[in-house]
C-alpha cells in the first residue's frame, strides 16, 4: 500500500527532516511517499492527494479549521472510507509518533466473526452493508452475498457497537461507511439498496452520519 504524507511547516530544514524520520517506517508492506509544503494555499489545492496531513505544532491551531474546511467541501470527492488524518507536528519527532499517524489510517482491517448454522463466517468490516431482521430470522447483506445468520438483533448491536453501524429502522442496522444520501423516509447505500427510515429514528441517524463524516478528517 502506498502512504502519501503531507508536510506543513515554515522552515525548509526542519520539514525536510521530518519527511526522512517519516520516510525511516516505510517497510515491505507500505510505501511511503513524503511532501513537503510551506505555503497552506498550496497543499489545500492538493490535499485530497494525502492520506496523512502533519502540520508544524506552532500553526496547527490556525491551520486546522482551514484544512477541515476544504475537506468538508470536498466531501463528496473522498471515496468509501477514505480517510485522511490531519495531526501535528511536534518536534522533536520520534518513531512512536509517527506510527500513532498510521494507526489512525486503521490500515489493518478490522474483521466480524458472525454464526451460521454449518460454523463461522469472517467478514470485513467494511464489507458488511447491512443486517435485516425478516421473518425472525436475521440476515448480513455484504458486498457479495446475503445469507441468514444465527445472531439475534440485538447481538448485532453488541458486535458492531465499536464501529459505525446505526439503525435507520426497526429491522435494519446498516453500515455508515455505505451511506449514499438521506431522505426523509429512506436512506439510499451505496450499493444500490434502500432501507426505511422511520421517523422515530431519523434524528439519531442523521446525527450519527454526521458524526461518521466527521471522523473521517
């Protein structure tokens, strides 16, 4: 995988360093391409490039709200989970920093154990769009199957607590990550579906998705 990495900062020399300490963790797995900018105008034209943004510690608090700002109004250009961490820079920096930005990418996948009747089945996170309470019996939509699964709904709602699944509808639970729009009575995913929206549940969801967008800067 490769790992484009932003630099903001006012001195040449000591970005410069930062972008080979930087450079230092890039292994067999991920490659790492380092940027240096000391003008903000230019790395917001191009910051849709980066999957990290660290900016120098003695600007982060001005630069921050900008940064955001652009990406907000570029939302819609961010494809399905991408995420981009805008994190400061603090000198003197260390290995362990640096590998804190990269957890924050969540590069390893996280994964489900979900029961079926013959055993297990192991899904990704980010495969899974939905689960479905239909005639007593819950179901997992993912991106290549839908197939009935030996978990109660409220099961469901204990393995999914730590990401971002949020119910739109009594017999749904759906995966934030596949959101395309909100209506006012149905939520349209990614893929296609389109999954109530009950009027009990619509301002916990709305609020919820926002907050999910909100965490991908």
């Amino acid at each position: 995988m490769i790992i484009n990495v932003a630099l903001l900062g006012p001195k040449d020399s000591v970005i410069e360093d930062a972008g080979h300490k930087v450079k230092s963790l890039q292994n067999q797995t991920n490659k790492i391409n380092t940027f240096c900018f000391h003008e903000t105008k230019s790395l917001m034209e191009q910051i849709l490039n980066f999957d990290i943004v660290a900016v120098s510690d003695d600007v982060f608090k001005i630069e921050l709200p900008r940064l955001q700002e652009v990406l907000i109004e570029q939302s819609q250009a961010l494809i399905r989970e991408r995420r981009i961490v805008i994190t400061n820079l603090k000198f003197p920096l260390d290995e362990s920093t640096i590998q804190k930005w990269f957890d924050e990418l969540g590069l390893i996948e996280k994964v489900l154990a979900i029961p079926i009747h013959n055993g297990m089945k192991h899904e990704k996170i980010s495969d899974i769009v939905y689960f479905e309470y239909s005639n007593r019996k819950v179901y997992v939509k993912t991106t290549l199957n839908y197939y009935e699964t030996k978990l109660k709904m409220r099961d469901v709602r204990l393995n999914v607590e730590n990401f971002y699944f949020e119910p739109p509808y009594v017999s749904f639970v759906v995966n934030l990550n596949w959101v395309e729009c909100i209506g006012s009575k149905e939520i349209v995913m990614k893929n296609g579906n389109v999954i109530p929206l009950s009027q009990k549940k619509a301002h916990t969801f709305r609020k919820a998705f926002s907050a999910f967008l909100s965490s991908l800067y």
